[in-house]
C-alpha cells in the first residue's frame, strides 16, 4: 500500500510539473477581481514530464489577441512541505506561440501553484491544482516586434490529470490585464 501512495504522489507530483508549465493559490491577493480584459488563452496537453528533474514541455493552443500553436518548456520545484494532499510549488517555463502568419511571440514564464498529488480519499480527483503568475515578453518576431520586451501580464490557470496512473494531463491558461489601481 505504501509503494501504491508513493507510485500516485509521483504520478501527482509529474502532474504538478505539467501544470507548472504554463500557470497558485498560494496568494490570497490572486482573486479573480484583479484580473480585467482576457488577452488570450492557453489550452495545452503535456507532452513529456521527468519527475527527477520536475523538466517537461506541452503544447496545444491559443486563441484570442495572440492565436496560433503553443509550445511550453517547463521546471517546477517544491516550495515547501506537502500539507495533506496538496504541494506548494514554484516554475520557471519558456513560451513560444506561432501565429497562422509564422510569426512568433516568446514568454518567460514565472509562479507559483498548489498541487493535489492524489492521494486517494481526497476530495480533488486526480492530480493537479491552480497556478498563478506573470508572462513577460521576452521578444517576437513579425507583428510580435511591435510588443515591448519586458511587458508583464497576469495570468492564472489550472492543470489536471486523470486519476488514472501514469497519464498526463491538460492546462488551460487565460493571460490578462491587471486592473488599474486608482
């Protein structure tokens, strides 16, 4: 039973990679009232997790003022210690979105998340949890040009994986404007 429990936290724990990728409630100041105007969405299937390193890569796609294919390389660590079934956790991605044109924006990608490993008799079925972060233009290349490097946008999003052993997961994204504050 205990290789069973630790079998499905690193199947939670690859999941947690994944979601990291793109996009925590770690920070009760995230609410959904600071977030304004979607720019675009992320929709994403992870492609490859190592739970040695917390290394993988997704991809999928985006629509709204940036639309095109997505490609997400991503490296999640643990924050802190797990509390029941959830993991704190901290990434670093690098994306690259490829408009219909050809032409492509790039994004670093930095947050924080909250990690349901799966423990099994937990209410969150499957692995997964919320993120919440910043994507800052790192450069761009056609209409991309035109974005100032080093703009930050808000985002949050959500990964989950089946409760299903050794399978990957989605992540969906929505990258906005903060509200200005008067």
């Amino acid at each position: 039973m205990v290789n069973r429990c630790r079998g499905k936290a690193t199947a939670a724990g690859a999941a947690l990679i994944l979601l990291a990728v793109t996009v925590s409630v770690a920070s009760a100041g995230m609410e959904n009232a600071r977030f304004t105007r979607v720019l675009f969405t992320q929709q994403d299937a992870v492609q490859a997790l190592d739970l040695a390193t917390g290394q993988g890569y997704q991809a999928g796609t985006a629509t709204g003022e940036v639309a095109g294919t997505t490609f997400v390389e991503f490296q999640f660590a643990p924050a802190g210690p797990p509390s029941g079934d959830t993991l704190p956790i901290t990434f670093k991605n690098k994306v690259i979105i490829t408009d219909i044109d050809g032409d492509q924006i790039f994004f670093d990608n930095e947050g924080t998340g909250s990690f349901h490993l799966g423990i099994p008799g937990d209410d969150f079925l499957g692995t997964g949890g919320p993120l919440t972060g910043t994507y800052v233009v790192s450069g761009g290349t056609g209409k991309f040009q035109e974005w100032t490097v080093g703009s930050t946008y808000r985002y949050r999003a959500i990964f989950t994986s089946p409760p299903l052993p050794d399978k990957l997961g989605n992540v969906y994204v929505e990258i906005s404007l903060e509200k200005k504050h008067r």
